[in-house]
C-alpha cells in the first residue's frame, strides 16, 4: 500500500479540498496554534486541557504571581469582542454554563481581578482549541479566525514561558 503525500492524507481526514488544506499548511498561524496548544496542554495541563481545569489553572497562575498585564492586550480583545456581540459569545459558550462568564463580560476589563483574566484567557483559548480540533471550524474556515487564533497562540505562549520558569525556579531551588 503506497501513503498518500501529507496534504492528500490530510484533506481526506478533514473531509476538505486539497487546495484549501494547502493554503491552511501555507500559513503559519494555524501551524503556530497547533505547535502551541499541543505544548500548552502538555505543559500546563498534564496532557490534556478541560473545562473543569480552568479554574484550578487560575487559581495556580495567580498563586504563583502570574503577571497579567502580558497578557492584556489579548484579555481586552476578547473582553471586548464577547461583550459587544451575544452570537459570538453564544457560539463561545457553545452548551457550557454561562454565568462566570457572563458576570466577567458584565464588568470592565480593568476592574477584572486577576484570577478573572486568567480563568477567562484560558477558557477563550480552550474554546478555540476545541472548536479546531472537534468542532465545526472546517480548514477553509480556520483564516477567517486569524486574528483571534493569533490572540489565543500569543496567550498560551505567555502561560507556556510562565510554566516554563517556575519549574527552572524549583530545579534551583531543588539544587540549592
């Protein structure tokens, strides 16, 4: 049995046209994201990233003094984007309890305590993350999100580089 060329193989497991599975493998957005997110979940969440871990997250990275203001920029984005159109965030929520999140875009961003930023960045990210790999974000539609997959990769860098320093910190530590 011959193997099919990557970009064949790959068309046919996402059920798309070779030319747009080709264009997607072209653009290093979606390319950054998944490199990302796979070092994310593997870092951050021993393997595999859940809603339930959301909040065990926040309440990590605000233990261990993660600095939100790296991730503002990001936060505000989204902050705004959900705030401002309910489709977008119905589609955000997608069968998931709505009430944090609601309370959360019912404040200002700056009035967001830091735990909040963190508890909302992470699950935006999350959102992506499983509406790319198992939801109804088909290859040709995944551009259209540009802007927002860059927002959700630049954040899980930030969470990733984080991670990354508080286990040096404890090596030096443990060799102290």
């Amino acid at each position: 049995m011959k193997t099919q060329s990557f970009e064949d193989w790959f068309a046919n497991h996402l059920g798309e046209e070779k030319s747009n599975v080709s264009l997607l493998l072209q653009n290093k957005t979606p390319l950054h994201f998944l490199i990302a997110c796979s070092l994310f979940e593997s870092i951050c969440f021993d393997r595999y990233m859940r809603v339930l871990d959301v909040q065990p997250f926040a309440k990590k990275l605000v233990e261990e003094y993660f600095d939100t203001a790296s991730i503002e920029k990001h936060g505000t984005h989204f902050h705004s984007r959900y705030k401002a159109d309910k489709t977008l965030f119905k589609q955000l929520m997608h069968k998931t309890d709505t009430k944090e999140m609601e309370r959360i875009l019912n404040s200002s961003y700056v009035e967001l305590a830091k735990f909040d930023i963190i508890f909302f960045t992470t699950f935006v990210v999350l959102r992506f993350r499983n509406n790319i790999f198992h939801g109804n974000k088909y290859a040709r539609n995944w551009m259209k999100y540009k802007d927002q997959i860059i927002h959700c990769t630049e954040i899980m860098q930030l969470f990733i580089s984080h991670a990354d320093s508080i286990r040096k910190s404890k090596n030096a530590d443990a060799t102290a």
